[in-house]
C-alpha cells in the first residue's frame, strides 16, 4: 500500500470512515493554559492538588525563576502517585481532548542524578473524583502518566509511565536519556498517548497507550513529582497513614524543573459517542496501529 500521511493514513490502515474522524468537533481554544514559567510566580490557574482537597502539603520547596532562571523548581518531601497514594500535583482543568507539553528536568540536588529511587517527575492526567481528606474514599482514583527520573535502580534514569483505573496501578519504565526532556500527553476521545524526545529536533517516541471508557470530559492536567527517601525502608501501602501525614525529616535528593509547559487540541478529534468509539469510531484507539501512522496522526 502506498505511503499516506496524516489522517489519511490512519483512515486508510483501519478502513474507517472519513466522516468518523476527519470532521473535528468544535472545541475552545486552551493555550490561555499556557505556562513559560518566566516571572516570579505561579501564573493564574494553578490548583494545587493539597489545597483543593484538604490534603497535607508534600512539597519541600518550590519556586519560579528563583532557583533556576526561567524554570518551575519543585522538591517533594517523601511520596508517590500510585494506587491510593498521592504526592504533590499542580494543575487544570481542561475540558475535552488534549495535547499537552512540558520541557522538564529530573536532577539530585547535589548532582545531576538524584540519589533516591523512584524519584520522578512529569505530566499526568487525572479524573476528578470526589473524594477527599475530610471524605475519603478507596479505590477511587483514575489518572495516567509520563515521568522522567531514577525508578526502581538506583542511578538509572527511565521514563516511568503508569495507568491507574480505580486505585489499580500497572507501570512500565524504560530506560531514557538524563537531562532536559520533552514530555507529552495526548487525549483523543478514549485513547491517551504518552510521549517523550530528547528535544525539539528528535522525533517523538511513544512510551505508551492508554485506552479508558470515561464518560467524564473533563481531566486534571499538570506536573507532578514524588521521591522515595532512601534512608526509608520500603513499606506496605497504608493510604488513611500516609496521605494524611508528611515525613518532613526523612533526607529527599529530587527536584522536579519545568522550563515550559503548554496545552493544545489534537489533530485529530473522536465522535463524542461512546458507541461511536468503542466501534471503531475512533482509530487511533485501534492497539494494532503501527507507532509510525500514529505518530504521523498526531503531528509533530
């Protein structure tokens, strides 16, 4: 079959129809969510996730332009994102499908790598639910990630992307290039895609695929970052514990640094029909679609 690019590709792989995918649905611009990080504050917008919950504050330290010119710096005391747990989250609300970026860095602050394991931060997308510290529920938590840092070895630098669908958590780390990245998370429809590349003049990789039938159109889109103290010992999970209390002594190495981040519509838009995308409405959620049509769909 000849080459095709773009939307054209993906229709003529999968056999879908036109209509299907190509006519996108109208939906308000967001780059107004845009962030350059180059004053000496948050911008208008930021929620953070402890102050819109009632949760205890994770973050160590956190600063615009003072530690690092032009660049968001966050530590985390202690955490994680994963399952029941939280750990420090800045973000918005966008409404429909998305494409989000951040330039960001992952370092010790002592080096260039941090001395903890799972020290690392990023982009996630996350389901409002309503629970709360006040009224707190288990097994409530949906969201999807891309980070950068040190996973489980110590030294190694990874991609860790991870899924999380009603406090059920599945990961994937990857080996992955040190320093400033680019990051990014695509929501069409069903289908969310978490990306990374080098910089600006590499191609973008796909780290993962993330498929949900979320009825929901709104997500809670922003950084975030955990470490785990290596002078802790690892422990079972006890979220009415570990939420509700921070380790404010145990000795963190991790910075979390973001250049930028900045918000866009996809390419491409799903039919807003449930029906219509578990049926095949939307191609791109089709997991037999080779990376190279789907990056093409995409975009750059």
């Amino acid at each position: 079959m000849r080459r095709i690019s773009g939307i054209l590709a993906v229709i003529a792989v999968l056999g879908a129809s036109p209509q299907a995918i190509a006519q996108p649905t109208a939906q308000p611009d967001i780059s107004a969510l845009n962030d350059e990080f180059d004053g000496k504050a948050l911008s208008d917008g930021w929620t953070q996730f402890h102050d819109a919950f009632g949760w205890p504050n994770k973050i160590k330290a956190l600063d615009i332009g003072g530690t690092t010119a032009g660049a968001l710096h966050l530590e985390p005391h202690h955490s994680a994102w994963v399952r029941d747990l939280n750990a420090p989250f800045l973000f918005k609300t966008v409404e429909g499908d998305f494409d989000v970026r951040a330039r960001v860095r992952v370092r010790g602050l002592k080096g260039e790598v941090s001395e903890d394991t799972w020290s690392l931060g990023g982009l996630m997308a996350r389901v409002p639910n309503r629970s709360n510290a006040g009224k707190w529920e288990p097994r409530a938590e949906n969201w999807h990630f891309i980070t950068t840092g040190i996973g489980h070895e110590a030294g190694k630098t990874m991609t860790e992307t991870k899924g999380t669908y009603n406090s059920s958590s599945s990961l994937k780390l990857r080996p992955y290039a040190n320093g400033w990245v680019e990051l990014r998370l695509v929501r069409v429809g069903m289908a969310l895609f978490a990306l990374a590349r080098r910089d600006a003049n590499s191609p973008w990789e796909v780290r993962d695929r993330f498929y949900r039938m979320e009825a929901r159109p709104a997500m809670q889109v922003g950084l975030i970052a955990y470490t785990h103290s290596k002078d802790l010992p690892q422990e079972p999970d006890d979220p009415e514990r570990m939420n509700r209390n921070v380790n404010t002594a145990a000795p963190v190495d991790m910075a979390l640094e973001v250049d930028w981040i900045r918000f866009s519509r996809p390419k491409l838009q799903a039919p807003r029909d449930w029906y219509a995308q578990v049926s095949g409405g939307n191609p791109l959620a089709n997991p037999n679609l080779p990376e190279a049509e789907l990056l093409a769909a995409l975009g750059g």
